[in-house]
C-alpha cells in the first residue's frame, strides 16, 4: 500500500479502485493472498481497520457495497 496515502477518502479509493500507479488493495488480495504485503503487514493492518471501520458505519447507514442500493460517486 502506497505510503504516500494522507486522507481517510484517498486510503478507501486505494483499497477499492486503486490508482494509476497502484492496483486495490482488494484485487491485490484476491490475486495475491497476503504475499504481497509481507514487507508492509502493520501499515496494510492500520488501513485495513479504518477501512473495515468505514464499512461497517456505511452499512448501519445503508450506504455500503454490500447494500443493495449502493452508488458509487465517482
């Protein structure tokens, strides 16, 4: 995960869609497994957690991915 990540929004968008330089964090997962973040295991943790965080508070508002209704704003 790109440590050049300084807001909340900027973290969730590597997690999901990724960025020209770097691919999500999600497809890096399920292409990869955890290989790919040996070196990096606390950083992706602390952003895996605020993620997760996101997520779930987004779910309480019916605004998450895995809502029916979900919309992306991009």
């Amino acid at each position: 995960m790109p440590r050049c990540v300084v807001t909340v929004g900027e973290l969730y968008k590597i997690c999901y869609t990724g960025s020209v330089s770097f691919p999500s964090v999600v497809g890096l997962d399920e292409r990869s497994g955890a290989s790919w973040r040996s070196s990096d295991r606390q950083y992706y943790n602390v952003g895996l957690q605020i993620i997760n965080e996101i997520d779930r508070l987004s779910c309480v508002r019916k605004r998450c991915r895995r809502h029916p209704g979900f919309k992306t704003s991009d």
